[in-house]
C-alpha cells in the first residue's frame, strides 16, 4: 500500500480512537516485525507532515513532530492531538487510486488494538455523540 495512504489512515486512527493517554505514532520499525530498521528520513518534517495532513485529513489534526535518540538509535516522534470538537477526522480527498479500495473522501478508521480499520456502526456513532456533545459544550 500506498505509505502515504497508510500514514493517513494511522493519523486517522490515532485521532478518532477514544483512549486514555497521548497518542504517539513512532517513524524508524518495521510494522510487522517491530524490528529497528533506521533513522526516519531527513525530509520527513513537521511542516511536511502539516502539509500532506491539511491536504487529505478534515476537519485538520493537530500533531507534534520530532526526531529523538532512542536506545536503538534515531526514531521519529508524532504526537496526534485529539480534539474532541472537531470529532470524527475523516479523508478528505482521494488518494491511492490504484489500491483497491481507494480511499475515498468520508472514509474514516479507529484503532483496535495494533489494527487500523473502519469503525464499528457503534463506534461511528459514538464518535459522532463525542463530537456532537464537545461541541454544543464549547458554545
């Protein structure tokens, strides 16, 4: 898959799924192994990461990248910042085209356990309730 695609829907994930504590996406292992593979590239920043956010995610996703020496060497640090008012973050455009299937605008993931996937009829609503609730709060 599409890495690009494949970092969207984690960011997504990561966003919509309602846990306790901060949520952390870390760059330099290998997904399936956990096995330290390297340093994250040099081009990966925050402003770029703002960049293809802003781009494929709405309602926009706070996030706070850094890279950090671990025990293993340098890994990347993305922090998601849920925003309970701006709940549920969903695709925004189109990408990956050719994967089958693309994903579409609307689209939107939650985390169960390690998986990323499509929520749950009651975890859509939930999330809908949580966003519906923060916001009326907030005016």
């Amino acid at each position: 898959m599409d890495q690009k695609a494949e970092f969207v829907k984690d960011i997504l994930s990561l966003g919509n799924t309602k846990a306790s504590g901060r949520r952390w996406l870390i760059v330099g292992f290998h997904d399936t192994t956990h096995q330290y593979f390297g340093p994250p590239d040099g081009k990966i920043t925050q402003n770029r990461i703002e960049q293809v956010l802003a781009r494929y995610i709405e309602p926009s996703v706070e996030v706070k990248y850094e890279t950090v020496e671990c025990r293993v060497g340098y890994v990347g640090k993305l922090e998601v910042i849920r925003d309970p008012k701006k709940l549920p973050y969903c695709v925004k455009e189109q990408m990956n085209r050719e994967r089958k299937p693309p994903l579409v605008p609307g689209d939107l993931f939650v985390r169960h356990g390690s998986q990323v996937e499509k929520p749950t009829d009651a975890e859509l609503q939930a999330l809908q309730e949580e966003g519906d609730a923060a916001r009326s709060a907030s005016s």
